[in-house]
C-alpha cells in the first residue's frame, strides 16, 4: 500500500486498526512530514515496535519446535545405529 498524499498518511493513522507491515514500510517515508501532528510518529514507532515483538515471538517458537525435531532425530539415529551395532555382533 501507498499513501499518495500525507493526508491519506494521516487518515489511515486515525484509524485505531494496526498498521500491516507494508503500510508501515509505506509510512517510513512520509515520517518526516507526520512528526507535526501529535501521536502520528509515535504510533508508527509503536506499531514497528509491536511487529518486531511478534516477528522475535513467532521466530522463538519456530526454533523451539526445530530443536525438538533436532533432538528427536538423533535418539532416532543413536537408535539405528545401535541396533545396527546389535545385530551384527
């Protein structure tokens, strides 16, 4: 999404609903002209910050489930390999 205008800018900013990332990324360049009107550059910054803490989130819970497949997978391969041992002894 692009804001063609900082009057659009700042309608979409009225809005209460959180900004997606592309409206953030959209709004990056008009920060400048925002500043003048009271709380717009602070919710920006807020809905960035917000974003972030959800992308450290979502990225904590993924590698949390790749650790467990990690450490599942090699009981599996210790396994094997000892019964492999096994066997042939």
């Amino acid at each position: 999404m692009n804001f063609e205008t900082e009057q659009q800018a700042r309608l979409r900013l009225q809005d209460p609903k959180d900004l997606t990332e592309d409206e953030a990324r959209a709004l990056i360049p008009l920060l400048g002209g925002l500043v003048t009107y009271p709380g717009h550059a602070q919710r920006i910054h807020l809905d960035l910050a917000l974003q972030q803490i959800a992308a450290i989130n979502r990225f904590n819970k993924t590698s949390g489930r790749l650790i467990a497949i990690s450490i599942i997978a090699s009981f599996c391969q210790v396994f094997v390999a000892a019964v492999v041992w096994w066997t042939r002894h």
